[in-house]
C-alpha cells in the first residue's frame, strides 16, 4: 500500500502481497495476503516501543503542540526509510497525521475501528450503521448476573 504523505512510495509497514488472477475464498473477489504476520510461527507483538511513541504523539496532539507530534511520527517513519512528515498547520490535519500513522504502524493489529470510534469517525470513515464494538457473547450473557438476554444494546451503533 502507498504511503498517505507520498502517494509515490510504498509503505512498507502495510505491505500485502496480490498475484494476478488469484481469488480469495469465495472465489469472487481478488485475494491479497498481509505480509506483516506471514509466518505463522512468528511472534505478534502484544506492546512496542512503536505504539508507545504513538500514544505520545497523541498527547502531543491534544496539547496542540504539532510540531513535537510531527517529531515523534517522523521518527517512526525514518526507520522504515520514508520521508518526514511536514509540520500540521491546524487540528484536523494533526488527527489526519496521527490517525494516518496509527493506521500504518498498527496495520492488521485491530485498532483501527476503536480509533476511529474514539475520535468520533465511524460514520464519516466507514459510513452510518456501523457496530463500534464487537458484540458480546451468549456464554458471557448468561453467565454474568448483572445481564440478561435482551437487556441492553450492545454492540453501540455509530
């Protein structure tokens, strides 16, 4: 996939493979296969120095302080040989940078939908109706007292 700063490189943090002709299982759609974890006998990596420098970002983010922030983003993209990121002039171009860079670094990872839910973006990204959360399970339904089939709304919609 490209990179969102530089449509003309390849993020290499979100690579996927594609062959020619090949379908996915439902022999329908095109296949494309993540390359992050192609090894099954890899480790997945729980917690990284690489998500922490995100949550830093975002706290710089928060403060306003965009320049820090860029910092921070610009030194996890120079380990995989990308180019800085410029400096955000307002808000929304911060979040865009860091919302960018999460999706890239955390890429296959699953955090991308609660992202998008605690900023506020289901609907505008992914469009309306859209589930935020993953639906609790029958087995932890009946076995909690403090629920009951029926009882609630969950998973929330966007």
């Amino acid at each position: 996939l490209r990179d969102w700063s530089d449509p003309t490189r390849d993020d290499t943090r979100m690579e996927v493979t594609r062959f020619r002709a090949q379908l996915g299982v439902n022999n329908r759609f095109p296949y494309y296969g993540i390359a992050k974890y192609a090894d099954r006998a890899a480790d997945i990596r729980l917690l990284s120095k690489r998500e922490m420098t995100l949550i830093e970002a975002e706290v710089y983010m928060r403060r306003n302080d965009f320049s820090t922030m860029t910092s921070k983003l610009n030194t996890l993209r120079a380990t995989v040989g990308l180019p800085p990121r410029t400096v955000p002039a307002n808000a929304a171009e911060a979040q865009d940078a860091l919302l960018q860079e999460r999706f890239a670094e955390l890429f296959v990872e699953g955090h991308r939908l609660h992202d998008l839910n605690r900023f506020g973006l289901v609907t505008q990204i992914l469009g309306p109706n859209r589930a935020t959360k993953l639906p609790l399970s029958r087995t932890e339904i009946i076995n909690n007292l403090n629920m009951g089939e029926g009882k609630g709304s969950c998973p929330a919609i966007s």
